[in-house]
C-alpha cells in the first residue's frame, strides 16, 4: 500500500508475458514510478457509502437491521432465518455465504429471479412491505 500515490495508468502487458504495467506518481515527491504485478485489485469505494432503502413500517421491526456495507461474517445470524433486500452483487454474495449458517434466507427483490442454482435454504421472493 502505498499512501499520498495517484494512478496515472493501468494497462495489461504488451510482451506475451502475463502482467500489468502500473505508472504511479507519489504526490509528495511528484516522481512518476513505472512497476509491473501479476494481479490488480481495483478498490475504488463505490459501495462505501451506505445508502438505505425507505421502506414503510421499518420502525416497528425488532430484530436486527444492519447494511450490507456493516456486514462481516454469518456467525452473528447462526440458525436464524434472515431476510436480504436486494439480489445486487453484495446481496448476492451475502445470502450465499450466509445460508451455510442459518436456518433460511430470503432474498428479496423485484427483479428478474436469479437464473443461476442457489443453496438450497436460499429463496428468491418478491420485495417486502410492511
């Protein structure tokens, strides 16, 4: 990790070999530094951010309520049946790793259904309301 840096480019290799060519420059110094890596992380914060839905009669639930952006593991939900709102890229991914400790997960949203096969305690429904 490298602090106080911009990324001036990233691009893949132009020999045959696999790697990519990143041209940093360190805002301190303004040196420009050319370095090659087998792989690139891109974490640029798009999902930092929280944003909440607003959904009618959300006050009056008394179970647990966080954001997927506050999410870290499944053990705070073991044997629970869990409801996840939204089958973006991080509900997805939440209610996959979560089915493997809780009792149900209900992914809930209003778009197409997932084509692909989910665990078996994973089922898609329409959105919720109150």
């Amino acid at each position: 990790i490298k602090l106080n840096t911009k990324i001036e480019s990233v691009r893949p290799s132009q020999g045959g070999e696999r790697y990519w060519e990143v041209v940093y420059r360190c805002l301190n110094t303004n040196s420009t530094t050319n370095a090659f890596f087998d792989g690139i992380l891109v974490c640029n914060g798009h999902y930092s951010k929280p944003l909440y839905p607003k959904i009618p009669g959300k006050e009056k639930f008394v179970g647990t309520m966080i954001h997927s952006h506050d999410y870290r593991d499944s053990q705070h939900f073991k044997g629970e049946n869990v409801v996840i709102l939204g089958a973006a890229a991080s509900g997805t991914d939440i209610a996959v790793e979560i089915s493997k400790d809780v009792n149900q997960v209900y992914l809930a949203h209003n778009g197409p259904f997932l084509p692909s096969k989910l665990p078996a305690n994973v089922a898609q429904i329409r959105g919720i309301s109150e």
